[in-house]
C-alpha cells in the first residue's frame, strides 16, 4: 500500500451526468442515418464486379 493519496478538483467522468441526445441535433451534427448494406471492396470496384 502506498501512502499517498490522488485528489483531483475535476470530477470524475462516470460521475458527471451526460447530455441529452436529441436525435434533431444528432442527425444535423451527423448527417442523415446510412443503410447497413454492404459497399463492394476494392478489388471489386477495380474489376466491375457488383
């Protein structure tokens, strides 16, 4: 055990409360939500393959 102590006047991250997300800020901080659908790699745009 060691003697000395850590004291921060800053509060600690999992104590403070987190903002209210506000899907209209969200999505105009982000852009609008993108489909899940899979995007061909890049050998399969360089050979036309879909």
């Amino acid at each position: 055990m060691s003697a000395y102590t850590f004291r921060s006047s800053r509060p600690d991250h999992w104590v403070s409360p987190r903002p209210t997300r506000d899907p209209a800020r969200l999505a105009a901080i982000h852009g609008p939500l993108q489909p899940m659908a899979r995007e061909p790699g890049l050998v399969a745009r360089l050979l036309g393959l879909r």
